[in-house]
C-alpha cells in the first residue's frame, strides 16, 4: 500500500493558494520605531501595528526589561508549576486582577494559548460552547479542541445566540466572544449577551485583547466600559501583546476560575512560563495605560480625524469607534492592490483576505495608534484619496 505523502499535498495546496493570489507573505522588519518602522531599506509610516496606544517603544517599558533582565536573566528557565513563577509574574496577575476588576488572574504565554487553555479546561466533549462567526480563530480553534458542539451565530446577533443556547438546555453552555472584533473593530454587544447568558444559566467568556488599554475609562477594556462584573463575564481574557506593547496574555476571573485553570489548563501547565524580565516590562505598561490618559485621548482624536475625513472622501469605512478601522474593498485582489499602491507612497496598511475574512470581504485594515500625530492621520488620507477607491466598481482593480 502507498500512502499518500502528506508534504507532496501540502505543497499542492500552497500552489493553489499562490496560483489563486491568496498566499500569505512574510515581511522583515529591520527596525520599529512607532508609527514607523524600516523594511527593505524603506522607512514607512505604519498602520498596521496592534501597538494602540504607543508603548511598545516606551523608555521606561524597556528600563523595566533591562533591569528586571539584570536580576533574573533571560528565560524563565520552566514552567510555572515547577519553577517558573517568579515575583514578576506575580506582581504582574496581581495588577491585571485589580485593574480588570476581578478576584485573581493567570497568565499565559500568549492569547492563541489563553483561550485553549479556557475551552479544554471548562468543557467537556460534547457540551454546548457558542460563538460569535467572527470570534478570533483561537476561540474557534479552542472549542474544537474541548471537543465541543460548536455553534456561530451570525456576528452580533443576540437573537441567533439566544435560539442556539436555547436549543440545548440540559448540558453547561460558554458562550464566547470577542469584545473589539479584531478584523472589524466594532464593539460585541455584551451587556445583551450578558442578560441572555444570564438568563439561560451560561457562561459568558470574552476575548478583549484589542479593548483593553484602548477602551473604558481607565482602559480596563470593553466589558468595563459596559460596566460589567465578573459576576456578568465570569470569565475575561486579554492580551499583553497589543495595547500594553509587550507579549503574552492573561485569564481574570474568580478564584475558583483560577486555581481551576492552574490544574487544568495544559496550555498553562506544560508550557515554558514566559521570561521575567517581559512580566516586569508588561507591570510598567499597565501602570502606564492606567494613568497616562492621554494616551487614550490622542488615539481617540486620531479615530475622529481618520473617520471624518474618510467620510468626506466616500470612502468604505466600516462601522467602528476603535483603533481598528478597516476599508471594506470586497475583492480580495483590489485590497492587496491597495495595500501595494499604498506602500510605494511609503503608507503601510495591509491587505486582509479570505480565509481570515469571509469571500467577497476583503479589506485594508488601518490600525491607529497613540503614536500617531495629525499630520500622519492626514497624510493617510491624502494616500487614500489617491486611490480613488470610491469610484471602483467592487472587484475592478486599483
Ligand atoms: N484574541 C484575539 C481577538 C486576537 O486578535 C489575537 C491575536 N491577534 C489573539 C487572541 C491571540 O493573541 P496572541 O497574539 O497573544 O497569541
């Protein structure tokens, strides 16, 4: 018998993904200094980075680095449950805890590894895990992982939700979220989910890696913002490595959700604890998200100039009050044509396409950021104007 070589078809579905115009590409970048950054000998003034409110660059995060790397060395030499928990890690679920409102927190590695932790600890094969359609791939990936009955409802339908948790009543139910759509920028409606779940005795997770630093008052994210408890979102998850310029992620919830996770989550338990030196850096950058608001305030002033002047050119601004501002261009070849026209005037914006977005919703995804100064903001849309993409028919080319 002659199997099947499994490198000869991989290798025919990455022709066909080429031969489609769809592969992904890799870029190199020689140097970041935000909202620019250096690739192949070209500086160029990004939109694209997730680094929203301008920290990744910050002098006191990489002090922070520096010394705590001093003291404790590069790795953290294992995982937390032999010997890996330091007093960084620590010190740093001690501060998510208390900014995010919740009794304990836990970290992870990164979010890809947060929310399958989540799923395999809490459900069992077969029980009921439902899903926003456009909940980050990691949620989706999680809950095929738990082995659950994954159910998507259409995105943001709350009415959907309700008729696919209602369906199956007798098992426990999560149902899970993202609080800033990562390729769309809106906003879940969570105080609607939370009644729903609520009512229906489930579980509400929400993923929030692009809400927190970026929205409520004191940037503790979107689920404060709606003025939820961890009573309504029993389970929160958010990332290190957007907002707060740093890497990794963490789970925040009660007490019970944590020392559960610590003994079930195997992406928690069997897994190298991220370095010190990078907790003690992220320690700095909450402490600064918290109180330098100013930082919320430029990005937000960015939000309104970019939106007001891409409603005056006509623009396909998708609905969006967050650093993610994506121009819906439907054809895929049209974004990337786009993105390409955009870079040879020194803008880099990149192209989104199927299959991270459904067929037929292409789109530029411009990232703002507290970096950015007006003139850039401004200088974008000038770029953008000249593409005149108000006056193509979806799919010509650019
Ligand atoms: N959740 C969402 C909504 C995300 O956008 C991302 C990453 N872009 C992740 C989780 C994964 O986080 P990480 O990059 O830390 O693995």
């Amino acid at each position: 018998m002659q199997r099947p070589d499994l490198l000869e078809r991989l290798a025919v579905q990455t022709a066909e993904r080429t031969q489609a115009r769809l592969q992904r590409r890799l870029r190199t970048v020689d140097a970041y200094d935000g909202p620019y950054l250096e690739s192949n000998g070209r500086r160029l003034l990004a939109f694209c980075s997730n680094d929203y409110l301008g920290l990744a660059q910050d002098p006191r995060l990489i002090a922070a680095l520096k010394q705590a790397a001093d003291e404790t060395g590069v790795g953290s030499g294992s995982a937390h449950l032999i010997c890996g928990h330091r007093r960084q890690h620590a010190a740093l679920e001690e501060a998510l805890a208390e900014w995010t409102g919740r009794e304990r927190a836990l970290l992870f590695s990164t979010g890809y590894m947060a929310n399958l932790g989540v799923m395999q600890a809490l459900l069992k094969r077969g029980e009921l895990c439902v899903q926003d359609k456009l909940n980050h791939a990691c949620l989706l990936d999680g809950a095929q992982l738990a082995g659950a009955v994954l159910k998507r409802y259409p995105h943001a339908d709350v009415a959907a939700a309700a008729r696919q948790l209602c369906s199956e009543t007798d098992d426990s139910a999560l149902l899970a979220t993202d609080g800033v759509f990562s390729m769309d920028g809106d906003i879940a409606p969570l105080r609607e989910l939370a009644s729903l779940c609520a009512s229906e005795y489930a579980c509400l997770m929400v993923d929030d890696a692009h809400g927190l630093g970026v929205l409520g008052h004191d940037g503790a994210g979107s689920v404060a913002e709606d003025g939820l408890t961890e009573q309504d979102v029993p389970v929160l998850m958010a990332t290190l490595g957007k907002a707060l310029g740093c890497s990794g992620a963490f789970v925040a919830g009660s007490t019970t959700l944590i020392d559960g996770l610590t003994q079930f989550a195997r992406s928690y338990i069997y897994t190298t604890a991220m370095p010190p030196a990078l907790a003690a850096a992220a320690l700095c950058a909450v402490t600064l998200a918290r109180s330098e608001h100013w930082r919320r305030e430029k990005l937000n002033a960015s939000i309104r100039r970019f939106r007001h002047g891409a409603a005056q050119l006509g623009l396909p601004l998708m609905p969006s009050r967050t650093a993610i501002q994506p121009l819906m261009l439907g054809d895929a070849q049209r974004a990337l044509d786009a993105s390409c026209t955009l870079e040879a005037q020194g803008l880099l914006a990149v192209a989104i396409r199927p299959p991270t977005v459904p067929q037929g919703q292409a789109r530029l995804r411009i990232t703002l950021s507290a970096a950015h100064e007006e003139a850039h903001i401004d200088q974008l849309l000038e770029a953008l104007a000249s593409l005149r993409l108000e006056t193509f028919p979806a799919g010509a080319p650019v």
